[in-house]
C-alpha cells in the first residue's frame, strides 16, 4: 500500500552509538567525505520510508558515494563490523523496497548521475544508477533514439531503482519491462566485489546473470552502472481517447482491439474518478460524465498507423464508446500524457491521503477484477478510483482515506488484501512492476510453492551469504529484520516501527 498514509509514527530521538558504531562513522567519513553523510536525527527523517509510507523505519546512517570505488569500501565497512545495509534511489518505490528493516546503513545513489556513453550506432547507453529517467529521454532527443521504459514516475524515479524493481510503464505493452532493455549491468555484490555482467553485445553466451538481477529489489547486490538498449523512435504517432459510459464497455473495448492483432504502444484506462480529479488539474476537456476514458497509441510507419488508428477506432464504436478523439497535434499528444502520467498528483484534490496497489490480472478478467474492487470498496467504505495499464492487465486501484482515522486506515488495508487476494485467485500476481518489498512478503507463500521459495532463497543466499544486504525484503525466509546486527553496534535501539 502506497500514497500518504501511516498508520506508525517513527521516533528521531538521537541514539548514542557505541564505540564500534563510532568507528564505523569514522570509516564511512573518511570513504565519502562529512558532505557525502548524514548521521543527525533530523536530517535522517526523510529517509525512513519511500512511497510506501504505512511502514517507517530510520537509518542509522546514509551515505552518497560517487562512484563504484567508494560504494565497494562503504559496502566492506559494513561487512566488517556486521551492520545491515540497503541501497536506495530516488525512494519513489511504493513497497518498501528500500525500507532500512533494523536500520543500519543506507546506501544513496542519487549522486551517481551520470551518462557515460551514448552508442547510437551500436543502440546502445551506459548510464548511472541515480540518473533520473526522463534525463535520458531529455538527453536523447534529436538522435532519433530513445530509451523505451517510462515508468508514470519518470520524472524522479532513477534507472537504478527501475532496474530493482523490473519497473514497467505505459508503454509496456508494446515495449516490454526494463528487463528488456537492459543489456548489462555493474553490480558490487553484498560481500563488496565488483561485477559485470551481460555486455553491450546481444546474446552473449551463458545464464543470464543480468535477467536473474533485473527485478532482484537489492538483494542480490548494488547496481553502479546500466548499460541500457535504445529503442529508435517510430516514424508517426496516433493519439486516442476513447470516451465511454462505464468501465465495462470500456474493458471490452481493450479486449477487442487486442483480440483483433492490434499492438497498440499504450492502452490505459482512468474511470470517472481519475477524470474529475486530471480534468480539474489540466483542464483538458474531459468529459466528467463519463464512466471511463481509454487513452490509445499506436505507433510505427505512417503507412500503417493510420489504418491501425482507423480499425480501433471503429472497434471502440462497436463496443459503446459515445465519441473517441484524436490528438490532432504533438501538443494535444503531450497534455494528454501528462493528464495520464501526473493523474496519481492530481488525486489530492480529491482526497487527503490515498494508497495505490499493483496487482496484475489476465486481460480477459479485468471486467471481474474491477467489479470486485467496486465491491470491496462499497463493503469496506473506501472509496476507490482506477488509473492502469489496461493493456497488460496491470492494475492500480486507488484507495482514498483520511490517514489521520485510525479506522479508516485499517479498512483500505483489509480492502488491499483482499483485491491483491483476488488477483491470485483470477490468475494473477500481486504486483506488475512496484515490487515485493515489506509490503507483500505474506503474498509470496500464495504465489508459489514451499519448494520455489526455497529455491529462490538458496539462490539469494548464494549472493547474499551474510545476509547484510536488504535484509528482510521480498522472501518470507529472508530472516529477521536485521535488529542483531544494529544491537551490536548501537546497544539499546529501538526499531522505529
């Protein structure tokens, strides 16, 4: 569960660490200078959650490195005095993914931001972790490339935390996930090596150690460098938005597009909640009345976007669409993007907190999964709207609630798991592209059996033998919230939530 709601209240009552947690600060000024450290109660404050605000947690410490060199010796400091430590990103991650279970040391990448090679001949970049998405996007323009994922949050999540969390985006349906467009990457394992794995050439031969990684939440090591596939950009666009009267004629639309061999680049529904709140903020004409709005890209040669335009729009007409528009212009394509990709910032006009969840469902059991969310919003009170990848079947139902009711805060919970519980049952996952994390580690033993657990668990602890690297993240075996190590070097903490 995600959004702006806590149901804990973290403590900033500055601990005085122990001899060994002062030698441990000594190292890790002297790795990244007092300007690449944070240590004070205060300051530490921003980083006790990220996006999924229910569970809070503060780091002992968070330091910056600059460069791979400096990420290894602050990794084999915390090996040697047996502290727990976790990478993070931008922190726009909505699971916990980078929650300092038991505190320890947090380890910041926003400072490794830089773009070190663009290979257009070769299609390919190599990029640093905290690079901001977008910067790449903005980087590229005019070259005729592009780099294809394009999480809602591109405009502060990192490709470093896109590659922990195998992110997707709209245009996941045509493109793929980050996984598709990685090609390599530069890890330093949790014992503090250095590794390369993958490569700017396709199909090297071996296990795709780069797969196993992509996706791993920062169990398996810290990314310090990205090599990246660029995408060519397509020769024209077609730009829709397919008005509806409910979100079933809308579903059935989706279906019939992709039932005919269409491929659009997006295909994403907001219902009429998501409307109301996106029309109020841009002002774009959106009709309020509506049930749903289902916004359509298709991409590619001009010779055959505009037919492909043509059959989905007619599609649309037969499943009940009142009107379906056209982005006449690169500008009215560009407001319509953002009307999509900023929906989740226009949401506070219509409530003071909200969480967002990710489950994923088959295309065909969207119209279920929606009406069950309908019902378990009404059974539990809460109201909730819809903004999601219709495409691929990727959901985010929208929770709205007062965070400062306790009760209300209980019952979008109880309402979150039993949507997430449902999308099991309809042939699904709990999660498309926001990850594990803390949040859904009870959903794991539902996704799969004792034996793949396990199997995953030996994989993890082949890479993370020590158990220091994000501890207590994404599998239910990965042990206990890492409070030991903390009591040895900070007697007397006190987890914060």
């Amino acid at each position: 569960m995600s959004g702006t709601a806590s149901s804990v209240q973290s403590s900033v009552s500055p601990v005085p660490p122990s001899a060994a947690g002062r030698q441990l600060l000594a190292e890790l000024r002297e790795i990244v200078g007092e300007e690449g450290l944070l240590y004070n109660a205060d300051e530490l404050l921003v980083y006790e959650c990220d996006g999924y605000v229910v569970e809070k947690k503060i780091p002992d410490v968070v330091v910056f490195p600059l460069n791979t060199d400096q990420v290894v010796q602050v990794v084999q400091a915390c090996n040697r005095h047996n502290v727990p430590f976790v990478p993070r990103g931008a922190g726009t991650s909505l699971a916990g993914g980078c929650l300092p279970v038991g505190g320890g040391v947090m380890i910041t990448l926003t400072r490794m931001k830089r773009i070190l090679e663009v290979n257009l001949r070769d299609r390919y970049a190599v990029v640093e972790p905290g690079l901001v998405n977008v910067h790449l996007t903005q980087h590229l323009k005019g070259t005729g490339f592009h780099y294809a994922p394009d999480p809602s949050s591109q405009g502060a999540c990192t490709i470093g935390g896109n590659v922990a969390t195998n992110s997707g985006g709209p245009h996941t349906l045509k493109y793929g996930v980050t996984v598709n467009h990685v090609l390599g990457v530069e890890v330093v394992t949790a014992e503090g090596e250095v590794l390369e794995l993958g490569g700017a050439v396709e199909d090297l031969p071996g296990y795709d150690l780069t797969g196993l990684f992509v996706g791993s939440e920062g169990t398996f090591g810290l990314c310090t460098k990205v090599i990246v596939r660029l995408t060519p950009d397509p020769e024209a666009y077609r730009t829709m938005l397919g008005v509806f009267e409910t979100v079933a004629d809308a579903t059935r639309a989706i279906s019939s597009i992709i039932g005919a061999g269409i491929i659009p680049a997006a295909l994403e529904l907001m219902d009429q909640g998501i409307v109301e709140a996106v029309e109020e903020a841009y002002h774009f004409g959106f009709p309020l009345d509506a049930g749903a709005v289902l916004l359509i890209e298709v991409d590619g040669l001009e010779v055959a976007v505009g037919e492909e335009a043509r059959q989905i729009i007619e599609l649309c007409e037969q499943e009940g669409a009142r009107e379906v528009r056209r982005a006449e212009t690169p500008a009215e394509r560009q407001l319509l993007w953002k009307c999509r990709k900023q929906a989740f910032g226009a949401i506070g006009r219509l409530s003071p907190s909200y969480c967002t969840q990710d489950g994923v469902v088959p295309r065909t059991r969207l119209p279920e999964i929606l009406e069950f969310i309908a019902e378990s919003g009404s059974r539990h009170g809460i109201r909730i709207v819809n903004v999601f990848h219709a495409g691929d079947g990727n959901i985010h139902p929208i929770l709205l609630f007062d965070e400062r009711n306790p009760e209300q805060v209980q019952r979008v919970m109880r309402a979150s798991d039993e949507i997430l519980t449902k999308c099991i049952e309809l042939g699904g996952s709990v999660t498309g592209e926001h990850g594990i994390g803390v949040e859904k580690l009870s959903f794991m033993s539902q996704l799969f059996t004792p034996d793949s657990i396990e199997v995953m668990t030996r994989v993890r602890q082949a890479l993370n033998s020590g158990g220091l690297l994000s501890p207590g993240k994404m599998l239910p075996t990965a042990g206990a919230c890492g409070m030991e190590h903390i009591e040895r070097s900070h007697p007397g903490k006190q987890a914060a939530s």
